[in-house]
C-alpha cells in the first residue's frame, strides 16, 4: 500500500511539471495550427471510450503513461496542423484551465485511424473554434471563461441569480434557463413583463413567455402596476455566432414579443373615461411589452487599466415597443390609451402612438474585471473579512450599459468567493421617456450563486 501510494504521488508530480510546462511552453502557433471544441456527445464518448481502452491496455506498462479520464462535462479540443489535414496533431482535454495534453507521438497510441478522421470530418459535427490551445498562460485561458455577459453558454452547469435560473446536462449538450429578468435589453426584474423559460444550446436559445412576474432582489423590488403587466404569454429567442468571421468578435442577437387582444377601436382619451366605466386603478393604465430586439457585438478591447484585467465592450442596436392600454373589465376588451398622467398628477397627451411606444436607439455596453484571484492586500489586516476568498475569479466586476432614448444601468458586483457574489444595480430611466411605465431611477441589491453539480 505505501509503494502504491507512492507511486500515485510520483505520477501526479509528474503530471503536475508537465501541466506547467504546457501552460507556459507548449502553447501553439496559430499561424500554422487549428483548433476546434467537440460539442456533439457520440463524438466526444468516442475519445472517452479511446482513453479507457489505452489505459486499460497501459495499465502495467512500465514505458508507457496512462492518461486521466476524459469527463463527459469536460472541455475536448482537436488540434490540426494545417500542413496536415489527415492526422491529428494534439488532443486536448480538461475543465478550461488545466488541460490533459495528448501530444503528436500519441495520439495514434490512443486513436485508430477512423476515429481520427470522423474528428478531423469536423463539418459532420457540431463544433467551436477554439483559442485556448493558443493562449500562452494559465491566467490567459482561465480569463476566457470569463466571456462576453450576452453569451448564452455558461462555464458552470448551474446558477442562479436575482434574475435567472440555469441548470445545463452534463450528458445532453442542452441547457435550460429560467429568466424573470433581462437586464440586457433594459427591463431588469419585473420590468420584463413576465417569466421567460426555455432551451438553450451553445449558440442558440428558444422559449415562452408566460403571463408571471416577480422579483427576488433582497433589496430595491420593482413592482409597480404602472410598470409592465405580465398577464400575456409570448415568445423569446437568442442567437450567438462565435468568434465571428474569424475576428475574435462574437455576435449577440435576441427578439422577444407578447401574445395580447387587438385593442377596441375607442381611445381612452382622458381620465374621465376611468370615472364613468368604474375602471379599477389597476387597469387604468396598463403597459404591455409589445416587442424587443437587441443586435449586437462583443469583443475584449485592448485596453490596459489599473488593476482591470479585462475590458469588454459589446456596441449594438436595440428596439423595444411598449402598447400602452387601458383593460376595460366590464367588456373584458383593451382600450387605446392616448395620455398619461405626469408626476404633478396634470393631464398629458402623447403627440403619437410611433414616437412615445417605439424605442431605436443605440446599444453599448462596457464589462470590466479586476485581476483574477486578486483580492485587495489591506483586507489582511481585518479578521472579519476573512470570509472573502477567491482563487478564479476577481474580486470585482463593473458594468455600464445605456441604451439612447431608454436607460443607464450600471451594475458594481463583489465575488465573496469563486461561486457568490453580490451586485448592486442603480437603474435610470432617459428624460424624455413618457408614460410613466417605467420607474425613473431604482437601486437594487442582486446576487449570484454557481456550482458544477
């Protein structure tokens, strides 16, 4: 028992030396290698079957290493040489930033040759390009993970936050996400309009709307029913489109809308309306989310700040209608509704239904991150903020998004440890936004819980 344990040992500091020299040496030349990720599973089961059976056959040997398993949840990266397009030159595997590296003189060990071209055969299967193999530092492939906030695949197969939910199959290359929030577009919380859930694979989401709202903010909540009603179901799509046309920028595009009556053809024109039908004040003034769309690009700006590790920009466009109504119950019927009341309570009249329903404006957002695992040197000296540990993520993230003729959100999150964090969120409304279907300014309290179950 006690050489067998050595043993084990000698192998992990062999691999441990190995690891290190890969992470600083062995990073490729992109100029003359191509790499991509296996998403689809029968093909990533083929290498995981491979590995067993070389490690099976390998086991006693005492000229040959074994390799560790490659996990179903687990990164698998094709390397091709591109003077070379019937070998693989190098197998990578691993959780994103320590990678089993199957080199060049191995890989034939471990994969016969119609293995080799079924994963060479990359356009019969579904697949990402890959930059990790080309990165040079651990710091480096551990920072990608952290990629644009529109992105619809996440590093961990669950979290949950103040406005999502997500759990992702470890087998089944699908997630499910569950959204009573979409900050992204300018509705966060309750200002969505409803719960989205739905399907997502790494470049692609669908799902529905459903008629319920809420808001799980500990601090800042915002209901309000003169905000956005959530008694509609609709529809919801995503769409990404990685490294796109080879630029290193990713595209983010999303649309939404909502199922509601065709409105009566009467106007409710001013209060008085609301006296004589006994409209309840709850259905005076309801604002539905007719539809949203949102088109636009991410990429990291090489930009160096103090103690930012990576800046993110993500410029686009955004187009958001809201139908302003008024429920009328006895008739069971939606009224046009062409005034609102302004904070003075003095009766106003929307010039048209296009300019104060429809918004187009422009998008831009900024993400920036502090070093990783990096946490302030004078949080030492007090005990009681012993309880802040990081290792891969950094201590702090900050957001600005605005969109024109909408909002600003800024957002400032604290990562306590590697998989919590806690955000604090001030939401303001643009000026000249009529209606008063929207809260003028709001602050907020959110978190983020992660984990690979």
């Amino acid at each position: 028992m006690k050489f067998k344990f050595l043993n084990y040992f000698s192998i992990f500091l062999i691999q441990a030396m190995v690891l290190g020299q890969n992470n600083k040496i062995e990073s490729l030349d992109q100029r003359k290698f191509i790499a991509w990720e296996v998403h689809h599973m029968p093909y990533h089961i083929l290498v995981e079957d491979a590995i067993v059976d070389f490690n099976d056959l390998n086991r006693n040997s005492t000229k040959v290493d074994t390799f560790k398993t490659l996990k179903p949840d687990e990164q698998l990266i094709i390397v091709q040489n591109k003077a070379n397009d019937t070998q693989i030159h190098e197998i990578w595997y691993g959780d994103g930033l320590l990678f089993t590296i199957i080199t060049r003189d191995l890989v034939d060990w471990v994969l016969s040759q119609d293995i080799q071209k079924a994963l060479i055969e990359k356009d019969q299967y579904l697949n990402t390009p890959s930059e990790t193999v080309f990165f040079e530092s651990e710091g480096e492939r551990l920072l990608s993970n952290y990629s644009s906030k529109l992105s619809l695949w996440q590093q961990y197969n669950f979290y949950v936050s103040h406005e999502n939910m997500y759990l992702r199959s470890n087998i089944l290359q699908y997630a499910v996400n569950f959204s009573y929030g979409n900050t992204l577009i300018g509705l966060p919380g309750t200002l969505f309009g409803g719960t989205a859930v739905g399907v997502a694979t790494r470049n692609s989401e669908i799902g529905l709307r459903f008629p319920a709202a809420f808001n799980i903010s500990p601090i800042g909540a915002l209901d309000d029913p003169k905000y956005i009603s959530s008694n509609y179901l609709g529809l919801y799509s995503k769409v990404n489109i990685n490294n796109m046309f080879s630029t290193t920028a990713d595209f983010h595009a999303q649309m939404g809308f909502s199922f509601f009556p065709y409105s009566d053809d009467a106007a409710v024109t001013d209060t008085t309306f609301f006296k004589q039908q006994k409209i309840d004040p709850e259905y005076q003034y309801v604002n539905i989310v007719d539809m949203y769309a949102l088109f636009a690009a991410s990429f990291d700006a090489p930009i160096k700040l103090p103690r930012i590790s990576k800046v993110t920009l993500s410029p686009g466009l955004h187009y958001l209608k809201i139908a302003h109504r008024t429920w009328q119950e006895s008739a069971e019927t939606l009224l046009n509704r062409t005034f609102y009341l302004d904070d003075n309570g003095s009766k106003e009249t929307f010039m048209n239904d296009s300019d104060n329903s429809k918004y187009l404006g422009l998008y831009t957002r900024v993400d920036l991150i502090s070093d990783l695992g990096r946490r302030p040197a004078f949080f030492d000296n007090y005990d009681f903020l012993d309880f802040i540990q990081i290792d891969k993520a950094p201590f702090f993230e900050l957001s600005f998004q605005f969109i024109s003729d909408l909002s600003l959100i800024r957002t400032f999150t604290i990562n306590l440890r590697d998989e919590l964090s806690l955000s604090m969120t001030h939401y303001k409304a643009n000026e000249n936004i009529k209606g008063s279907w929207t809260p003028k300014s709001n602050l907020f309290i959110g978190f983020k819980y992660t984990s690979n179950l």
